[in-house]
C-alpha cells in the first residue's frame, strides 16, 4: 500500500481551497469568513479511506472536479462513496431553490417555488432535458458559492446540452406536452439569473418566459388536471406578469383565457389571485401604450394609472382573512433601525405563497406611484411636485413591507434578529433558509432603486442581497447589490416636495 501521509481532518472546502483550516464546529472560521457553507469536520471513519491507492482520472472529466476513484485492491469490491458532481449539483439546487413535498404537507404550504420539481425528476430520465438542466443550474450555483472556475464550465456545457434536448423534445408531440418539458422551459431563465450576472439579463430570461408561455398554449385546457400542472401554470403567470412589467410590454391576451381554466370557483384564494393578474394585465397595457406614446404629462400619467391604484386597494379590502398577515415589532437589543432609532418590524404570513403575492402586490404599487413621481419630478410645474406627498407615502409604506417580509421568507423568525441597522450584528442563517429566496431579488432591488428609500434602508438591502448572492450562489444577486451601494440618496434639496415624510 503506498504511504500517501497523515490524513487531514480539514473540512472538504479547505481542502478543496488548499487553505489551513481551524476545525471548528458547525463551521470553520475560512467557510464562514469566506461566506460558504462548511461541510463540517470529516470522522475518522470518513478519511480512513485516504489510505487506498488511487487511479487518476482522465484530465477534465468529470471525476476529476471531484477527486480520482478508488482503484480495487486484489480480490476485493470497492464502492465509490462520494456522489458524482452532477448529483451534488442536482442536491444543492433542490435544497436551495425548491421546497419539498413533505414540507408542504406538513405546514400547509400553498405553491411556493419549485417545489414540482423532486416529483417530476422521479419519472425523468437522467439524461433528459428536465434533469440536465437542474444539475446545470445547480452547478452554476455551486460555482458561483464557491469561486469554483471549472464548474462554471461545466455548467455551461450541461446548459447547451438541455438546450439541445429541449428542441427534440418540443418536435415530439408527446414530449412538448408534458410536465417536465414545461419545467425545463422555465428553468431556462432560472439559470439566466443564478449564472448572469448582468442585470440587462432580463431579455434572455423574457425569451424563455415566452417559451414557457407558448408551451402552455399548445398544451391546452386538458394540462389543469392535475396538481403539477397547475402550480407550473401558476408559477410561470407569476414569471411572465413581472416580466412583462419590467419590460413594460403588455401581457399575452390568451393568458387570461388560461387564467380561466385553473379556476376552482369553490375556492376563494383562486379567484383572488385571478384578480390581481387582470389588475396586472390592465396595468401592462396601460403602461406599455405609456411608453409607446412617450406621454410626457404628469396629469394625464396620473390619470392613466390613479384608476388602477385604486382598484388595487379595493381588491386588498376584499380578500379572504386567510391572506392577511400578522406584523411585530422586533424587542431583542440591537436590533434597533439606524433611520430613526425605531425597532424593526417583521412580518408573519399564513405561507409562503401568500407573502409572495403580498410583494408582487407591493411591487405593482411600487410600479404606479414610481411612475407618476418621475414623471412629474421631470416635466411637471413646481405646483404639481407639491403635490407628490402622497406618492412618496406609498413607496415609503411598500417598500417597508417588502424588507419586513424578508425575515419571514427567509425562514430567520425564530430568532427574531434580522436588524436593518445592524446586519452583522444580527446576521440571519441562510443555511437553513426557506427555498424562496430568489423570490426576493426584484421586490428588494426595486424598493432600493426608489428615490425615497432612505441611504440606511438602502444599505440594508444591498447587504440582504449581497448575503442571498453568496448563500445561494446567484451572480445577479451580488450584481444588484453592488449596483445599490454605488448608488447614493437624493440630497435633502432634491426631497424638499416631499420632506413631510422624511423628516430632517
């Protein structure tokens, strides 16, 4: 047997970095400065298998991103232990990105993200377009958590490879119908976001939304016979309305007919959140014939978009009590706000679903009130700015109820110390984070791109953003963090129409 030395008891990503590790536990002091998840400490049991010669792996294969094989010694069998890197990607994206059925049946969890998915991998071939692309996204998630180069690589290659597995599946008139063919389709843009790190990515991710839209076309009333089908459907409406917000186009007219067939007239949540996409749907096309027209005039802006803002609100007044939510102040020292000294407030949702669509409501809002304030603030008469007041309400108010969702999808509620004004002091562990995380990165970025977001709140976010990047391994993330911090508040001159609400 050769002597290959001591064996190390250095965690797997010390190794992996050639770095000195403290073995400290849960995690060593380098995976938790570094931001990564620690593997934790190996047993004794786990590195006595050191001491078997090796074969080397052939240069850029797959194996050699994990480590060579155990060669058998004479007569004897040995089992490879370690997963395959396409397995360790597959796990990390379900674990990070999708909840789990189990999870659902016991909490109650309404549709949240993804979690379709470990029931659909069961009946998917490995080599089908629904698995490679999984594995793509979670590789490129793992490069990115990681610095790892090589797997970025190899996420690129696994991404052309379902690219190449969905056309021949979409010529199949069996296959372009099915539930996971749908699923690769959406997870196109899932990868666009973890990989991209450019935030013009919204076009390739609009691309794929469309897809996925056309797939749902040719599948037919018949798809929503079933459960999987529906939540797909309900997920990808959810993509497709915040795309077509952020591209300001108007959205697909059938999708409403679609809208249609999912709803269950038993069942109140359905008809609410039909409603809201018809609001969304008159706001798209209000605000894409906005931009067509180039329409420059506060008053008729205002005019435009005032009806729909109130029909939001009448929609908020209507709905089932199974959709409100519970808000508390945070009483844990520290946790104070560093923008008036007020404790910070965190909110509590019957699940998941329903704080989504509580910050897809925000964002709409968002969208209304952010529109008739640039407006006006550019082409409008000094008696006009006066009367933005009420406009810079609305986005202080929507944009304090997305960063008060954040603790609750993150799964940081037990503790209770998620502080806007100190993150580091009351950092939230990501590790155990509700996999809905990516849900958050337009509602935070949109609420601190606002010109009434306060320098400290803005900060907040860009840090909450940064912390989703690293933890989550999403390039876009850390793009719109850093695209936060180079941005800085409006002077007090500049906020003079609205200084009632921002007191010096």
């Amino acid at each position: 047997m050769v002597n290959t030395g001591k064996p190390s008891m250095a965690c797997a990503t010390c190794k992996t970095r050639r770095i000195k590790c403290d073995r400290l536990q849960p995690e060593c002091s380098a995976c938790k400065r570094a931001g990564w998840i620690c593997p934790g400490v190996p047993s004794e049991a786990d590195v006595v298998f050191r001491h078997h010669r090796r074969r080397p792996a052939p240069p850029g294969s797959q194996q050699a991103s994990i480590g060579p094989p155990l060669e058998p010694r004479d007569g004897q069998r040995i089992i490879e232990l370690a997963p395959s890197i396409t397995d360790r990607a597959t796990a990390f994206f379900l674990y990070q990105y999708a909840f789990s059925p189990e999870l659902c049946a016991s909490t109650g969890i309404s549709p949240g993200v993804h979690e379709h998915l470990p029931v659909l991998l069961q009946h998917e071939p490995s080599t089908g377009a629904l698995s490679t692309i999984v594995s793509a996204a979670g590789l490129a998630a793992l490069a990115n958590a990681g610095a790892s180069t090589p797997w970025k690589y190899d996420a690129y290659r696994s991404y052309g490879k379902a690219l190449q597995q969905l056309q021949v599946d979409l010529q199949d008139p069996v296959r372009m119908k099915s539930d996971g063919t749908l699923a690769a389709v959406m997870l196109m843009g899932t990868f666009e976001m973890i990989s991209n790190g450019d935030l013009t990515c919204m076009e390739s991710f609009g691309r794929h939304t469309i897809a996925g839209a056309q797939c749902v076309q040719l599948r037919g009333p018949s798809q929503f016979r079933n459960l999987v089908s529906i939540i797909l459907f309900i997920q990808l409406r959810r993509l497709i309305v915040s795309t077509c917000h952020q591209l300001q186009v108007p959205l697909p007219y059938t999708l409403k007919t679609w809208s249609r067939w999912t709803e269950d007239p038993q069942k109140k949540d359905e008809a609410s959140l039909n409603r809201f996409f018809e609001l969304n749907e008159d706001l798209a096309a209000i605000r894409a014939e906005i931009k067509r027209k180039a329409i420059r005039s506060p008053a008729v802006v205002a005019a435009m978009l005032t009806p729909i803002d109130d029909k939001l609100e009448d929609w908020k007044s209507k709905l089932p009590d199974s959709w409100y939510f519970r808000s508390y102040r945070s009483l844990v020292p520290g946790t104070s706000s560093a923008a008036g000294g007020q404790m910070f407030q965190y909110d509590e949702y019957p699940d998941f679903w329903v704080a989504s669509t509580w910050n897809n409501y925000r964002m709409v809002r968002i969208l209304i009130h952010e529109s008739i304030m640039t407006t006006t603030i550019n082409y409008g008469t000094d008696e006009e700015k006066t009367g933005l007041g009420q406009s810079a309400k609305v986005l202080a108010e929507m944009t304090n109820g997305i960063c008060s969702s954040v603790p609750y999808i993150m799964g940081d509620r037990c503790n209770r110390r998620y502080s806007r004004g100190s993150l580091e002091a009351a950092r939230p562990d990501l590790r155990r984070a509700k996999p809905g995380g990516c849900t958050l990165l337009w509602p935070l970025f949109l609420a601190g791109s606002l010109s009434t977001t306060p320098k400290d709140q803005r900060d907040w976010i860009a840090r909450v953003l940064r912390e989703l990047g690293l933890r989550m391994g999403i390039q876009l993330a850390i793009s719109m963090a850093i695209k936060l911090e180079q941005t800085t508040s409006f002077s007090d001159a500049d906020l003079w129409y609205i200084g009632e609400f921002f007191p010096s």
